[in-house]
C-alpha cells in the first residue's frame, strides 16, 4: 500500500511538468485504483505499474516506453511485459479504462490480449494503429475512430482502411462508430472476425471495399 501523511493513497494525479517516470517507480502500489499521467510526461519506464492489481483506470499520453517511439510500444511495457505477446500477464485484470492523449500512432499489437480492458479513448492526434493493436481484447464493448486515423493495420501510411485481423476475436465488442468525416476507404480481411457480440456498426460512405471474412462469425 501507499501512503502519504499517513493516508492510504486509491488515486494519483502526476502533477503537470514531470517529464519522466522510472521503472518500478509504483510496483507494487496495491491500494492504487486510478492513475493520471500528464501529457508533459515524454518517457515511463519497464515495469512502473507491475503488481498494481487494483488498478482501475488510467490516464496516459502514449502507449509504451515513449512518446511516438519506435521501441517498447506495447500497452503491458509499463506494468512488466517485455513484448506484446505478455500482455495479458501482465496487464492487471481489474484495469477497465484507458484514456491515451497524445501521440500519433497505436503501435502493433499494442493492446494484443488485454483481455480485462472494456473501454479505450483514443486521441484526435492520432493518424495510424498498427496491426493487431486490439487483437484479443475479449471485453472491449466500444471504440471510435478518431476522423484523422489514416492507417489500421497492415495498410501503409497514407492509405486509408482497416486492414487485416485489426479488431480479430474483440468478442465483447458491440459497436463501432467512424468520425463523421472519416477517409475510410476499405475494410481488410478478418478486419472484424469473430466478434461475436458486434451489435451496430456504421460504415461511412467513402468505403468502396470490404475485405473476406472482414464480419465472419
């Protein structure tokens, strides 16, 4: 548990002007339910948030190690995981809400198996999600698009669709909703599959192609 004054601490406001945040800083912080991280923050390290098994909620300006970085992109970097592929280890399984915002892009795989998660906010600036970025996020109910995502997936930049396997097995999302001015030209191969409880889903009218098995299952 943490305390400050002697008081047992649940939330955590990182004030605005911390440009960086260590590993291991909270490990083990279990009494902590809400995390707030200021945009100012440029850098957090392996494993701040590992064992924090009470965590509910988070606020943060990007997915990873750093701001746009190329490395330790992926969502389970701070609590531990050392790859996309331990996410679901490491992740806490109380955790149900990510506000991201900043950055512009959703690296690949980055929220691969959270499986726990049911809401993520994605930012305005925002232009590209990688391959994969929510493949397994089995409780995930809802996401919108934010108008100037480009790319999702395996498109390349500049290339306006949801590509192959992006939301693949999200069998707890029920609805989909693109910003009103979405560029989105294309639905990929198994973009949507196994779904199971997609409900509603409003595909914008710049959409010329859907890919197979985009909605299969």
């Amino acid at each position: 548990d943490l305390y400050l004054n002697g008081d047992l601490v649940t939330s955590i406001a990182i004030p605005n002007g911390i440009t960086e945040i260590n590993s291991y800083a909270l490990c083990g912080c279990t009494s902590i339910e809400s995390i707030e991280i200021p945009n100012s923050v440029m850098s957090i390290g392996q494993g701040v948030f590992q064992n924090c098994t009470n965590l509910q909620s988070i606020t943060l300006p990007f997915v990873g190690a750093s701001l746009n970085g190329s490395e330790n992109t992926h969502f389970g970097y701070i609590f531990g995981a050392s790859s996309y592929f331990s996410n679901n280890t490491y992740v806490p399984a109380s955790l149900k809400t990510v506000v991201i915002t900043d950055g512009s892009s959703i690296a690949n795989g980055a929220f691969s198996d959270c499986g726990s998660i049911v809401n993520i906010e994605i930012p305005s600036s925002v232009t590209s999600i990688g391959y994969y970025a929510f493949e397994g996020c089995t409780s995930l109910a809802s996401i919108e698009i934010p108008s100037g995502v480009t790319s999702i997936g395996y498109a390349p930049s500049g290339v306006t669709s949801i590509g192959y396997g992006t939301f693949l097995v999200c069998t707890n999302l029920q609805s989909v909703t693109f910003a009103a001015d979405s560029l989105l030209q294309s639905i990929g191969n198994y973009a949507f599959e196994g779904c199971t409880s997609l409900a509603n889903i409003e595909i914008p009218s710049s959409v010329t192609s859907i890919g197979y098995d985009a909605f299969n299952n």
